[in-house]
C-alpha cells in the first residue's frame, strides 16, 4: 500500500512537471493581459490536459494490463449504447 501511494505521488508529480504541461501553464503566464474568454480556454486546456495526463498515469499505476483492457472494452462498450440511443 505504501509502494501504491509512492507511485501515485510519483506518477502526479511526472503529470506537473510534464513538457505539455509545462507549456500550457507557460503560455497561461505570458498571456495574462489577454481577454477573459482566451485566458478562460487556455486555463480550460490546462486544467484538462492535466488531469487527463494525471488519470492515466494513475491508471497505469493502480491497473494490470488485463484490467486495462477491461476497462477499454467497457468504455467502448459504454459509447455503442450511448450511439446506439442517439
């Protein structure tokens, strides 16, 4: 359990410090005098770029490659039916 929380505390640092994130918190610094609707997306861009980043490589931690794949197959699964009731 202290290994898992290791890892996550790991894997969330690497999501900070990632070169994608890095930029997109650069370009949010520069960009400071910018009207409120460009900063509000580039702010929304690196929120979600973040946290995507971050939930993968938690992902990567916590699941084995078959649960992995489970999860995919669910997900995929999950979007036919949404298609499906559209």
């Amino acid at each position: 359990m202290i290994a898992t929380a290791l890892a996550l505390q790991d894997t969330t640092k690497e999501a900070v410090h990632n070169e994608m994130t890095l930029a997109h918190a650069f370009e949010l610094c520069q960009n400071r005098d910018t009207d409120l609707e460009n900063f509000t997306r580039m702010l929304y861009e690196y929120s979600a770029s973040l946290a995507a980043l971050t939930t993968t490589l938690v992902i990567n931690v916590c699941l084995t490659d078959k649960e992995k794949s489970d999860l995919i197959e669910s997900i995929n699964e999950m979007e036919s039916m949404g298609k499906e009731i559209e």
